[in-house]
C-alpha cells in the first residue's frame, strides 16, 4: 500500500519526530507556509513529540504536532485527511486551551505568548473565493483593524493549489512545496514528484529523504497503514453523510413545498365555499362542488 505525507501518521512521524533533520523540516516547511523571510523561525521544541509505540491510544485521534519556536510562539500543526464539519469549532477549543496553557499561574496577562494553528486539509473548507492558504485573526468588523495578531488561525487547502494546473516551473516556492505535500507517494505521479524534486527548494529535499527512511520502518509502516484504512473510513463515511443530508434537505424542501401548496388549495376551498354560499346555493349544490375540489387535492397528493 502506497504511503502518502496525508497520512497523519507519516507527516507526524516526519516532521514531528526529536531528530535534528525532522526539527529542521519542519521549521523550513513554517518558514514557507507562514511567510518567514524577514523574521525566519529558527528553531523548535516538540511539546509532543512522536513516539510510534504510543500510536495505539491514538487510533482515532488527532495527530498534531505541538511545538514552540525560539521566539516563544505555540505552535499546533495538523494534516487533516478527512472531510471534517466540525473542524473550525475544534481548531477553537484547542487553540484556547494552547493560550490558556501557555500562560503560567501567576503570570500577567500581558505576558501571553503568541499561538499560531495551521491546519493542512486534503479537501475544500471555504467556499469563497480560491486562495489555497488563509489567516484568520481578530479584526474589527466594519474598519478591519487589528484587535491582535496574538492568535492566528491558518488553513490550508491543498485542492485549490494549482488550480490552472501551471508547470513547476511556474510555480511559486510555497506552491512547489504544497504540490509535493499533495502528491509525494502518490501512485501514478511518480513523474511529477520526480520534477517537484528537482525544481523545489531545500525544504523539499529535507522532507523527501526523511520520508523515504520513515516510510521502510517496518512498524511505522503497520501503523500507518491501519491509521490509513481508518481515514479513508473515515472520508467513505462524510461522503455518505454529506450525501445523505443533501437527500434530506431536497425532501424537507419538497414537503415544505407540498405543505405551502396544500394551505393555498385549502384556502381557495374556503373562500369558495364562502362565495357559493353567498350566490344563495343550497348546501348540496356546495357538497358536490366541495367534493369534486377534494378529489382534485388528492390527485394532487
């Protein structure tokens, strides 16, 4: 079974292992994604870091990286396989627990370090418009000014990098390394990753050989390939239930509509009667006309 950096498993066990090469790695794959240039991460500390034998308590869990920067900034890293509904409300619960363990007892207030998510999605989150990396901070509603930039949420959709489907060449330095995210262990891009490899960066060069030894450790591999079952599982099931609500939504729609059209029907029944009754019509006459309407009702049913 082919082995992807889309797998939690692997992309933990590469980049969120305590070895100098996945230390350097992941600061490199920041300093792409977070725009690093003039003020560069320049190194980490794993809050928790992986440690295969402790992967069975995790089966279903969630595979993030923790980590803290030089500059004192939390870290909590993710690479989300499945389509998840929830994953904005879950982003929040655990981004406020990062800020509130990242203040100890006794400190001030202003002493908060900073905290940054970034979640790296297999899938489309947001409908509008087509950027593939998105910041999300606290901002004024009508003037846009920065309350603070002391929490920041970051997503990345890999489906919308490279939509036109330009040439490596063409691409940019983040984009280069997001494709090889994409793509790397992929059957049947074997040739494109080929060329990804040539054409990226360093970063690129440093994750490729730690998931080329990552991916032969034959336990790391066991659980990877149980951990993959599980999120394709996973993703069967979303689509099932995606599919499901949309088939719920168009029939409460039509009920609703049937619902509306029969309050209508009933409603010129009555004002009929009204008026028949009015004309002098004797009650039988009405009974007739009345019945003939309820016919039509049901045939409408």
């Amino acid at each position: 079974m082919a082995l992807t950096l889309k797998n939690d498993v692997i992309f933990k066990a590469v980049f969120g292992r305590e070895a100098e090469e996945c230390k350097a790695a992941l600061v490199g794959m920041l300093n792409l994604i977070l725009n690093r240039k003039d003020d560069p991460i320049k190194s980490v500390v794993y809050k928790n870091p992986f440690n295969v034998r402790e992967m069975d308590a995790q089966k279903e869990g969630i595979l993030d990286i923790k980590a803290e920067t030089d500059r004192g900034e939390l870290l909590d890293i993710e690479m989300q396989f499945a389509e998840d509904g929830e994953i904005i409300e879950r982003n929040l619960y655990y981004h406020c627990g990062m800020v509130t363990r990242g203040l100890a007892a006794g400190e001030k207030y202003g002493t908060l370090k900073k905290t940054i998510s970034i979640s790296i999605l297999n899938y489309a989150l947001l409908r509008m418009g087509g950027e593939f990396h998105t910041c999300h901070i606290l901002r004024e509603k009508q003037t846009g000014e920065t309350l603070t930039n002391l929490m920041q949420f970051h997503y990345i959709e890999l489906p919308k990098v490279n939509q036109d489907k330009l040439p490596v060449a063409a691409l940019t330095e983040v984009e280069r390394f997001l494709e090889y995210l994409k793509y790397a262990g992929e059957p049947g891009w074997e040739d494109y990753v080929e060329e990804l490899r040539r054409q990226g960066g360093r970063e690129i060069q440093m994750t490729d050989a730690i998931m080329r030894e990552v991916t032969q450790e034959e336990i790391l591999r066991e659980k990877a390939i149980a951990r993959d079952k599980f999120l394709h599982w996973q993703a069967s099931c979303q689509r099932e239930n995606k599919k499901l609500k949309g088939e719920l939504e168009e029939a409460n729609g039509k009920l609703e509509e049937t619902g509306a059209r029969l309050q209508e029907m009933s409603t010129q029944l009555r004002h009929m009667i009204q008026s028949l009754a009015a004309q002098g019509m004797d009650m039988v006459e009405i009974a007739e006309i009345t019945d003939m309407e309820e016919r039509q009702v049901k045939a409408y049913l």
